[in-house]
C-alpha cells in the first residue's frame, strides 16, 4: 500500500520537538503543541524538516495531510508572532457593558437582562475593553478565535428581528499583528 506525505520545514528561529505524536514548537513569544494521536498520520523529524506520511488514499488522505501542515504551520507563527482578534459592542436598544473580572468577561444589561452574562477567557489570552471596543492577542490562534466565536454566540439575538434587533458583540478584524497594524 502506497503512503502519501508532505515536508514542512522549520524556520531557524523556531525550536521543534517530536514526542510520539506530539508536537511542540518554542519560540521567542513562547511554547505551543499539538497531539496528532488521534489522527492516522506518522511524523517524523530529519533535522529542520519534519515530515508527516498517512496510509490513507484520495481526498481522505489529502485532507488529513492538509489539516497537520495547517496546525504546524499555525504552531510555528504563533510562537513568533500573536494572533489579534478586535470586537465591537452593538447596541441599538439597552447600553450594553462589558467588563474584565479576573479571568472571566461580563456581559452586563444586554438586552435589558438583570443577570450578567459570563465568559471563562482561556489561558494565554490577553483580553483589553475599553467602552465598545473589545481587543484579544495570544499566540494559540485557537483559544483566541474561541473566545470570539463564544462571545458572539452568547450575544446573538433568537426569536426577534434581526433587522430591527442589532444587538450584540460582533468581530470587526482579525489576524496577525503584522497583517492588522497598530494592534
């Protein structure tokens, strides 16, 4: 049975090690991995090249091969460089707040709701309010996109109108501090 494979290579300034299947990356903003165990791939590394081969076929495999080069690729820039996500506070109705407490946001009158709303902010994401503006910075592409993602979801409006009901948190810009300036 033939394999499929790709090569990645790693930058200079990027640290790799190779644990069974896992894969961490170190670089100058910090340590990021990811377990492929529970994919069907072998990764093995031959100096600064890793390579990554599955016994799959067809767009089963590629599809496989793709996602890992996605991950490592994300595991090496986010150790060089964060990933920025900006939000904006919507209101038509109710002012809504938000406010950083800890390691959790609140989400206060939003609607008119007496109880908050609240948020858990992962581990190595920096979260900044200031008035509507909301901004997120991390090198896990991943925990700052889910934050986002679960901001926006917990301030969607259902069973009202969405033309006249504009309410909610929504992402204005996203990428990386080199793509989104002065961020």
């Amino acid at each position: 049975m033939e394999s499929s494979g790709i090569e990645l290579v790693i930058p200079s300034s990027v640290q790799m090690l190779l644990e069974g299947k896992k894969v961490t990356m170190k670089g100058e903003l910090g340590t990021l991995s990811w377990d492929f165990s529970g994919s069907k791939v072998q990764l093995m590394v031959d100096g600064n090249i890793l390579r990554a081969t599955t016994q799959k076929k067809g767009k089963r495999g590629d599809a496989l091969l793709g996602t890992v080069s996605k991950r490592v690729k994300n595991l090496i820039r986010g150790v060089n460089e964060r990933y920025v996500v900006k939000m904006k506070v919507v209101h038509s109705h109710f002012p809504t707040t938000v406010k950083k407490e800890g390691k959790t946001l609140r989400i206060e009158n939003f609607m008119g709701e007496r109880s908050p709303r609240r948020i858990t902010i992962p581990d190595g994401v920096e979260v900044n309010v200031t008035g509507v503006d909301l901004l997120m910075k991390g090198i896990d592409k991943d925990g700052v996109t889910q934050l986002a993602g679960s901001i926006q979801s917990t301030t969607r409006i259902l069973r009202k109108d969405p033309r006249v009901y504009l309410d909610g948190i929504y992402v204005v810009e996203k990428g990386y501090e080199s793509e989104i300036g002065g961020a």
